[in-house]
C-alpha cells in the first residue's frame, strides 16, 4: 500500500482503507482549531524481517493537501524505494493482530493436508498385513497364496507412478492428489466384498487399490515443489513422508481391536470411508500452486515465488535428457534398495512376530507400531537436521549422502542382529532401531528428485519409486517363496545385501546440484 494519505479539517475524515487488513479506523475525534495529534503504528512486513514502531503525526488545518507520511518517520526506520519488496501497514496502537490460524503459513496448510492424505494412505494400506491372519485362516490360504495377495496391491501400485507424475506436472497436484485418495478409499471398502467373492476378485481389488496410491507420491511431490521455499524442503518433505508412519501406526495399532469387537470386514470398511473427510477439505482449501489461491497473504506469495524452484507449468517430458544422466539413475538404484526392505517390513512384519515371536495378533498390532513410531520421530529429526547443515553452509550434495548413507547402513547393521537375538523384546527394539535409521532417507533420496530436476519432481518420483515399486512386488512375494523354502535370516540377508549396494551407488553417482532445467 502507498504510505500517503488524505487529511482534511476542521472536521477530521479518516482514509477509507488505512489498514491493509481492511479494519474499521473510527478514532473519536471532535472538530477543533489548529493541529492535532495521532498516534499511528507502521508494521513492515517483508520477507527478511518484520517488526513495528509507532510515532506521532501532527495533523493540520488544511485543505486538499496531502500529508506525506513517510517523511515523519524516525530516521531508525528505513524503507526500500520500490514497495515491490515491502508492505507498509498502517494501524492504531489499539488494533489487535490477526489471529494465529489467520497468520498460519498458508504453504503450511498445504504440507499438513499432505501429511493427512499420506496417514491415510498408509492406513488404508496396512490394515490388510493384520486382516491378513484371520483372513488366511478363515479361507485356507498357504504363505504363498498370502504372498500373492501382498504383492499384487503392488501391480497396480506401479502402473500409475510415471502416469500419475506426468499428470501431476501437467494438470496439477491438487487434482490427481484428490482423485487418489478417492479412488484407493473406493478400492479399501470393497476388499472384504471382493474377498467373498474369490481370489480374483481380490485380487483386482488390491490391485486397483495400487492404483490410487500410486499417484500420491508424485502428486504431492509436485505440490510441494511449487509451495514450499528450499530452505524448508527437508522438513517438509520429513513432516508429510512421516504420516505414512504415522498412519502405519493407526493402522496397526487400531485392526486388532477393530478385529477383535467387529470383525476383520469393519477394518476396510471404517479406515475407507475417512476419505471423504479428507476430500471435503482437500477441495475446499488447497490449490495447485500458490498463483491459484486468491486467499494467499501478498507477503507469502513474494517468500513462496521467490524461493521456490519450479514455477513453469510442464508441456513436455525431456525423457532422453532426464535417462542420460548418472544421478538419475543413482535415484532409481537406491529407491530400489531401499524399498526392498522397507515394504518387508511393511508386509510382512506381523506374521513374522506372530510366527516366530509367537505373539498373538493383538500384540503382533501393537509391537508393530513401535518401529513406525520411530520412523516418524526419525524423519523429522533428520529433516530438521539436513536444513540446518545446509544453512550453515554445507553443500545439498553433501548432506544428502550423509542422511541417505545413514538410511542404508542403519539399517543393513540392525538387521544383521536379528539373527543373534532370542529376546522377544531385543528383537522388537533391534526392528525399531532399523527403521528409525531408514527413515533417514527422506532427507536423501526421496528429497533429491527436486534437487536435481525441480520442474521434473512429479515425473521423477514416478520414475524411481516405479523401481521402488518393483521392488515392493518382487520382494514381498519372494519373501514368501523363501519363508517356504529357508527361513527369516534368509529374507533379511537379501535386504542386508541390496542396503549395502545402494550405499555405495548413492555415494558414487548422487548429486544434490540440479541437473536439469
């Protein structure tokens, strides 16, 4: 706003918009001869600072004049010449400020809408790793069979990856993110019916239930790439990936009981309808990119713009220009390592606690959502972490082999003591130990795609986590062939092994520098 305003007397007549948050500005002041004073605020908002003083301004008895208000100002108070840079709010002393869900970062909004949708996503995914037992027993299926229905969320899961990516960066996040979490709540309250009707039904279910999932990642790879400034990727890419673990940790923590009162149905059936909430408010308050939200405060508009790295909308995919590159491909090795072991332990950890810790299923729920409770604490560690290190002047390629180095190790060390531990309680905490280390990745991998190639992110993830994917289909059905020829030492060896491969790609080929325009 312009910092000049109209005065005129013997009767005072205060400016129309005075604030820029349009408050009312109805001082009680009679007509009177000669010069008054009034005491006003200037806040300065900006993106370096912002702060306040106060200082009087005289008012005289003339007509018609304008009253320049910045040449009153204390000479502590400097202004830019261009108002471009800086907003000049003009207040009474006695005006209240916004209320703090008011002066919430709006970008903000965006990365806990996105955490809700991912705590969702993991919920709706989990509940099928508990329902799994009872569902076994009641139809007769070997670990085979059980392996096959796991894996085969996953066929859908890796159709959509690149689809999904490509249509993020072309139409929006906010559409396909929406059209996801409708799609898998859809697919999540049909399984128990599927189940009834046969094998196949189900799994076409699970399968379309991969399908919806499968655009979550890269949808909200793109929306955040748009919202949120590179000083505050780490975190806020640690904050959303974290429901995941959070929402494993619903999942596990509330089948049992659900299980328990109502039947292995009521899971699917109450954990897919929380879509709609989600939905509902998806709609109503989120936006592509913040040029689309005509509710964005101008001062975050500036911040968000400014600091952000992907601002073009996508026509074209350069995909020979994105395959040619060695730290593309260093992504797409370690994605695979990594979630290699990672969707084991999704899968596969309640029956292995229920077989060979010999808990009972309640307890298999529970002991399970230890190892997520750490993955959530971890990652956002981790992402406050890597943020600082860059802030104080360590390279982005740096910190992401570090944090990524610790996803990889972490772990592989962790599940090389499970073979030595006979304690039931060892063991659970040996699991935490090594997911609270993987979870470290979010601050490598997972946020190197809008390092390398910010106005690419969505296509990117969809890439590598496509080789993610496969790895969570040919893992978890493997695991099953080898628990029915070997044992759990053998599954977690092979997990150990590609661990250590992705550790040694990622340090040789990976780039925290972009790489692509």
């Amino acid at each position: 706003m312009n910092a000049r305003t109209l005065f005129y007397s013997p009767i005072f007549h205060p400016p129309p918009d005075i604030s820029s948050r349009n408050k009312p500005f109805r001082p009680e002041l009679k007509p009177r001869d000669g010069p008054f004073r009034i005491q006003l605020r200037v806040r300065v908002l900006s993106r370096e600072r912002r702060g306040c003083c106060s200082f009087p301004v005289s008012v005289r008895d003339v007509k018609s004049e304008s009253y320049n208000l910045s040449d009153s100002l204390p000479e502590s108070v400097k202004f830019k010449e261009s108002l471009n840079d800086v907003d000049v709010d003009l207040e009474l002393e006695s005006e209240s400020s916004l209320s703090w869900w008011e002066e919430f970062p709006k970008r903000w909004v965006i990365v806990v809408l996105c955490f809700s949708a991912f705590l969702l996503c993991n919920m709706d995914r989990v509940n099928m790793s508990i329902a799994i037992l009872p569902m076994s027993a009641e139809y007769n299926w070997n670990p085979a069979t059980v392996g096959l229905i796991q894996s085969s969320f996953f066929w859908g899961y890796l159709l959509t990856q690149i689809a999904g990516g490509i249509w993020a960066d072309t139409v929006g996040g906010k559409l396909v993110l929406g059209f996801g979490v409708v799609w898998w709540s859809i697919a999540t309250v049909l399984t128990p019916v599927a189940a009834k009707l046969g094998l196949p039904f189900l799994l076409v279910v699970r399968a379309f239930m991969g399908i919806g999932e499968g655009v979550a990642m890269p949808a909200m790879n793109n929306i955040l790439s748009k919202w949120v400034p590179v000083a505050e990727r780490s975190r806020s890419l640690a904050l959303v990936y974290s429901g995941m673990y959070l929402g494993s940790v619903t999942g596990l923590a509330f089948s049992p009981f659900l299980i328990h009162q109502y039947g292995w149905p009521s899971v699917f059936y109450s954990f897919g309808s929380l879509g709609t909430v989600w939905v509902s408010v998806w709609l109503s308050k989120a936006y592509s990119s913040p040029l689309d939200d005509p509710q964005l405060r101008p001062e975050e508009k500036k911040l968000i713009i400014t600091n952000s790295v992907s601002k073009e909308p996508v026509k074209t995919i350069p995909w020979g220009l994105i395959l040619s590159k060695p730290p593309v491909w260093a992504l797409i090795v370690s994605h695979f390592c990594h979630n290699w072991g990672t969707f084991i332990l999704l899968t596969w950890m309640p029956t292995y606690y229920n077989q060979v810790l010999k808990f009972n299923l309640t307890e298999s729920g529970l002991f399970c959502v230890l190892p997520w409770l750490t993955m959530a604490f971890s990652a956002n560690l981790g992402g406050w972490i890597a943020d600082t290190l860059v802030s104080k002047g360590f390279s982005v390629t740096t910190v992401r082999k570090i944090m990524q180095t610790i996803g990889f190790l972490g772990p592989a060390f962790f599940l090389t003591q499970l073979s030595h531990i006979n304690s039931p309680a060892m063991a659970v905490l040996c699991m935490a130990c090594s997911q609270g280390t993987d979870a470290f990745s979010q601050s490598g991998l997972y946020s190197n795609h809008q390092d390398i190639a910010p106005r690419y992110s969505g296509v990117l993830l969809g890439l590598s986590n496509t080789a993610g994917v496969l790895a969570g289909v040919f893992g978890t059905a493997a695991t099953g062939y080898i628990l029915q020829h070997g044992s759990w030492d053998d599954v977690f060896k092979v997990s150990v092994g590609l661990y250590l491969v992705g550790t040694v790609v990622w340090n040789l080929f990976s780039t925290g520098e972009k790489i692509i325009d």
